[in-house]
C-alpha cells in the first residue's frame, strides 16, 4: 500500500510540477521530490522496488517533458545506482545522513542534467541566478527530506493501523 501511495504521489508531483513550469519563471528551482521518495523507497522498501521506482520515473519525466527520450531515465538510474553503492557503508536511517544522501543524489542529477545539456544542447545557455536556484533547490531538497521521510512512515503506520482495527 505504501509502495502504491509513493507512485501516486510522484506521479501527481509530476504533473503538477509540469503545469507549473510553463507558468513561473523559476524552471531550475525544483524541489526534488523524486529523489526522496527514491531515497526512502531504498532505505524501507529494499532495492529492487527502489530500481523500478526510478526507471518508471525516469520513463514517465522522458515522457510528460520536452528533451530526448532517455534523458531521465538515464539520470534516476544513474542516480539510484549512485545511491545503491554510495550508501552501503551508511546509515540512512538517521536524518543527518537522510539530509547528506538527499543533497548529494539531487547535486548529482543538477551536475549531469547540466553536463548531459551542455553535451547535446547548443541552445542550452545557463547564467549564475540559474545556478543560484539549482544551489538553492539542492540545498532546500536536502533539508526537507527528513519531514517527507517522517510524513511516508506516518502515513504507512496510519494505513497499518487502520487495517488491524478492521
């Protein structure tokens, strides 16, 4: 049930995030919600549902956007598969290290959708308040991820409950 909550989730935040975009200006100002709920899909729900997760995303981000199909499929299995080494030695249970590993999977994807732009784009042209917004959304990303993190097990003790008192 909760593994089914999380895909809703994200697949509403895309959409609302796509109908966004067009009408505010701040189109690298992105709080990463896919990520987090990659993180916690890893951390709670084991590592082949958290590659899944991050394929079906990437298909349906290539899908509802405007680049070359593959693009972010490309860069949530890269970052998954970033997550899945890079975090063996930690524990992702505490929120110092939840608020670490958020930060460095969302600088990661900043780093290679820039790079993977600047690669395939030529009209692909980024000034320093579009940085800014990238740094800021990173770093706004990274601190709201243990109150996500909290709200997707509360919501899953919720669901839990309920179903044994019926």
């Amino acid at each position: 049930m909760l593994y089914l909550f999380l895909w809703v989730t994200a697949v509403f935040f895309l959409l609302i995030k796509g109908s966004l975009v067009g009408h505010i200006l701040l189109r690298y100002f992105d709080i990463d919600l896919i990520i987090i709920i990659m993180i916690y899909v890893f951390v709670f729900l084991g590592e082949k549902r958290t590659g899944i997760f991050a394929f079906g995303m990437g298909i349906l981000m290539d899908l509802f956007s405007g680049v070359m199909f593959g693009f972010y499929t490309f860069i949530y299995l890269f970052i998954f598969l970033a997550i899945l080494f890079g975090s063996r030695p930690l524990d992702l249970t505490s929120t110092g290290t939840q608020i670490i590993t958020v930060f460095l999977a969302v600088l990661l994807k900043g780093i290679l959708m820039i790079t993977l732009l600047k690669l395939f784009s030529l009209r692909a042209v980024l000034l320093l308040p579009d940085y800014f917004l990238i740094v800021f959304s990173i770093l706004f990303s990274g601190i709201i991820a243990p109150f996500l993190f909290y709200s997707f097990s509360w919501f899953n003790r919720f669901v839990i409950e309920s179903k044994s008192e019926m």
